[in-house]
C-alpha cells in the first residue's frame, strides 16, 4: 500500500469508465518493491488457481446439500488434497473479493469496496511478486475488479479477458487476448478452458509457471452449456427453512428484503422460482468441474499433476431463499462462506482444515508454495502449515467481515461481522435496526437472534469491541464514499410482503 494515502476520500465515477476518482496525495504511488525474500530449500511450485463466480460453499456434490448436483472432479479434488471446512470471504461482492485475492487485503486496505470503485494507484498483486522470482504468470477470465475495462493488469504474461460481466454466449464485446480485440468463439466456460489448455501445454518446463483462471460461471442469469441445459429438471429443489417469513428476531431490513431486487418475493423484479433457478446453477457449474478434469488430464500426460497446486475456490457465496434473500452481501454463512479446495501432493497429503480462512489468505498462501516469504502488511496468514500438523498452529481466533452500502442496491445497509469458531456478531451501520449475535454451534442456520432477548449483552459488547479494534489496528475506521452510478433498483410489488413493524424491546411509554 507504499504511496497510497488512506485518509483519502475515495469517489467512483459514473457509467463506464468509472473514471472520476481522487487520492489525497497520491497523485503519484511510490516504486514498487517486488524481491521477496526465499524460503531456504523450498522447491517453487507451479501454480493454479481456479476462481468462479457466487459458487457457495456446499454447493458441490460431496457435500450433498441437495439430492442433485454433481461436481466429480471437485470431489476429487477434495478427496485427493484438502477441502478447508470453513474458508470465508471477507466482503461477498465480486470486485472487492477479487482485490482481496490477489492482495491478502481487506477491502478497506485495498480500497476496492464495491463493483465501482476504481483501482487505486499502486496497489500490487501477488503474481507481480512471483513474476520477479522467475514465474511465467497467466490471467484467464473475469477480472471485473473496479473497472469495466478488459486492458492487461500487472503481473501477468498472458491475459485473455473480457469486460465487466462477460457473456456466456458470444457477444459482440469479445475477449481481449495480451491487448488484441479477438471474437469470443462459443460457450465462455469452455473457451477459457480451451486457452487455458493451450498455455500450459506450450511452458518448457525451464521456469515455474502460475495461472489464475477465474470463469465467469456460475453468475446469474445462469446459462449452461447446450449439452447440460435440463439436466436437473425432474429433480427435486429443498426449500430452506429460513426461507418463511416473519421469524422472530429477524432484523427489520432483511424481512423488507423479502419483497425487493434480492428478496424471495419479488426476485430481480420478476417471479423467478427458487429451485429452478438453483438447477440452472448446478447445470452451469458442470461445465467448470468438466474444464477442471481436461486441465488435470493435461498435467498428467505433461507429468505435472503431482507437483502442481491447483487451488479452487469462489469470490463470494449466493443465497437461494436463506432468511428470504437470494444473492450476495449479507453476513449470512450462505452469502459469505465460499468452497475451497487445495490439491498438490508432492507438498501435502489429502484431509481437512478446520480453522477459519479466508480470500486475504489466498496471496501469502500462494507466495509461499513458490518458496517466498510474504511482504509486511498483510493481512492474511500462509494456510499450508494448517494441513496435516499435528502440532497447534498460531491462528487467527476470529475473522472479520465487511461490506459498504451500494446506493444502486439500497436494500442491504453497511455491514460489519466478526465471526469467531462458535459466535458471530453482525452491526449495521447507518440504519435504525437490530443488530444480530448468534450461536454458530447450536444454530448453525442463522435463525435465532441472541439479541432480541436479555442475557447476552456482554458477549455482544466483548464482539463488538473486538470488531471496532481490528477496524482501528488496520485503518478501518472510515466509510468509503461513492458518487451515485447506475439504476436503483429500488422498487416494491405493492401486491408483496408487507412493511416489517419494529421489534418489541423498541417500544417503550414516554417517561412521566
């Protein structure tokens, strides 16, 4: 973060471009400093990191979350290598997870707090770092971190992109292949797949390589590929239980969330069924797990399989009608819990980890299987002493979460959480509500508020505290302002959910 000046008010600019942006004496970032110290007798790695979209945590076949959805080569992955149990983003929205990937950085070090906000001057990414130390480094997929443009981002060698979303089906934006406009051939899935193939299969085997793959599946609207389209229609869709309205403890604006852009009753605007929408999820995310097992072929035949780590996780998770919400941003474990898979034999065995991680411990993780040491200031951790220890590793107690209010989404208001292994806590910011405390252990769904009911003042005052100070130790105190951009997509069915009423414990006579 050398040269960038935090107390700067940040401001995005509207439609495109984004390019309306100002730092407070940073007009011009200091050199970067991109030599890592290397770790004595560690063999770099090759790298693979493979990113999709709003994949949420359990929606991969082993882990049965539904009685359809199949994920073959993400089950092997997990049988083959590590599954972390618990793995979490810290803000669970596309951009700012993103830069949180590629920096070990919260989204309020970072700066890239919402799908608008530009990136900051200076800001470096871990591939940078392994460029330096000799690594051929590949960029395939969606970047959409800040800005709209597809132009080639520092460190990577190769790049093919596309503009913010991308399309599943060709489109007239086409891909941007090292700084050429090139036509998008077919189904996206698999073409980045196809360049994907074609890069690793042309490396020497002189210098490690890294690539970081990030797809656009499975975002909405989900489009599968032609030859998995229906598969799951005869199946079967478990509604969850949160889903029912009218829970007690419930805070006021996820109930008015219900009948909104992201509710249940008034989805994008529409009457989209829930279930249907969750097949179209599960059949786009076939051709991911397809792609995945043709790249591990490849590696095979080339004698690479073993010796590569292939690191698969999503940037953020997707509600499917939890607490009458469907999307992103919340604090809920559905929005902000993620699957992640690690696989690399010849560097550890197959089991499971635990310990709470995270996206900002994706970079110094990485750094280190190229046999680096991270630079100061990070604020993610190495995961790879976690697996297979067993000695007690030092690790994190708690893990915190954020997201900034998006005036184009006004339905979820700013929040902050800290998550611990058994509580969360969960503060809003800016909105006359109750907060949320809640037992993980015994209430694992998220449906009983401790809040709405006396006896657990202190230990929301003990996590509230905690959270303010990891906000104040990592600059953290201050909300990123943006200028207005795009539609609000504000509207009610006046034919919905009706206005939530205040909670109870608000009610109170006037004093005498």
């Amino acid at each position: 973060m050398a040269g960038i000046d935090r107390r700067g008010v940040l401001l995005a600019g509207t439609g495109g471009a984004f390019g309306l942006y100002t730092f407070a004496a940073a007009a011009k970032p200091a050199p970067k400093q991109l030599k890592l110290r290397r770790t004595p007798a560690a063999k770099p790695k090759n790298i693979l990191v493979i990113l999709t979209d709003d994949h949420r945590y359990d929606a991969m076949g082993f882990m049965k979350a539904q009685s359809f959805g199949d994920t073959p080569t993400l089950d092997r992955l997990a049988r083959e290598g590590v599954h972390f149990r618990n793995a979490f983003v810290t803000t669970a929205l596309c951009s700012p997870s993103r830069a949180s990937i590629l920096t070990g950085l919260y989204a309020h070090q970072h700066r890239v707090v919402d799908n608008n906000h530009p990136i900051p001057p200076g800001l470096t990414y871990y591939p940078e770092y392994l460029q330096t130390a000799g690594y051929d480094t590949a960029f395939i997929g969606k970047w959409h971190m800040g800005i709209e443009s597809d132009a080639p981002q520092p460190g990577f060698d190769r790049w093919v992109s596309f503009k913010g979303q991308g399309h599943y089906l060709p489109h007239a934006d086409g891909l941007n292949v090292d700084g050429r406009k090139v036509p998008q051939k077919g189904y996206i899935t698999d073409e980045l797949t196809d360049y994907a193939l074609d890069w690793i299969g042309r490396r020497d085997g002189k210098r490690p390589w890294m690539m970081h793959l990030a797809h656009k599946a499975v975002h909405a609207e989900f489009i599968p590929a032609d030859r998995h389209m229906g598969r799951y229609d005869k199946e079967v869709f478990r509604y969850p239980e949160s889903m029912k309205a009218g829970v007690p403890g419930r805070p006021m604006w996820v109930e008015n969330q219900r009948n909104s852009w992201h509710g249940v009753d008034y989805p994008y605007h529409g009457t989209l069924d829930i279930g249907d929408y969750y097949k179209r999820y599960m059949e786009t995310l076939l051709a991911v797990d397809e792609g995945i097992a043709r790249i591990m072929d490849l590696l095979e035949k080339r004698s690479e399989l073993d010796d590569t780590l292939i690191f698969y996780m999503g940037d953020n998770g997707f509600m499917f009608g939890e607490h009458g919400l469907i999307d992103k941003r919340a604090a809920y474990e559905e929005s902000m819990r993620v699957p992640m898979l690690m696989r690399c034999p010849s560097l550890f065995g197959a089991g499971a980890v635990e310990e709470v991680v995270a996206n900002i411990d994706v970079a110094p993780t990485m750094l280190a299987a190229a046999g680096l040491e991270a630079p100061a200031g990070l604020a993610g951790s190495d995961m790879l002493p976690l697996i297979g220890s067993s000695a007690e590793v030092p690790w994190r107690k708690e893990l915190m979460y954020e997201y900034y209010w998006e005036r184009n989404f006004p339905q979820t208001p700013t929040v902050h959480a800290l998550r611990e292994d058994r509580y969360k806590y969960v503060h809003f910011h800016g909105i006359w509500d109750l907060d949320e405390l809640y037992d993980l252990a015994a209430d694992p769904h998220e449906n009983d508020n401790l809040l709405t009911r006396p006896g657990h003042e202190d230990l929301a005052e003990r996590m509230s505290a905690k959270l303010f100070r990891l906000l104040e130790e990592t600059n953290g105190m201050q909300i990123p302002l943006s200028a207005d951009t795009g539609e609000r997509n504000e509207r009610r069915d006046p034919c919905g959910t009706e206005q939530a009423s205040f909670p109870p414990r608000f009610f109170r006579p006037p004093a005498p």
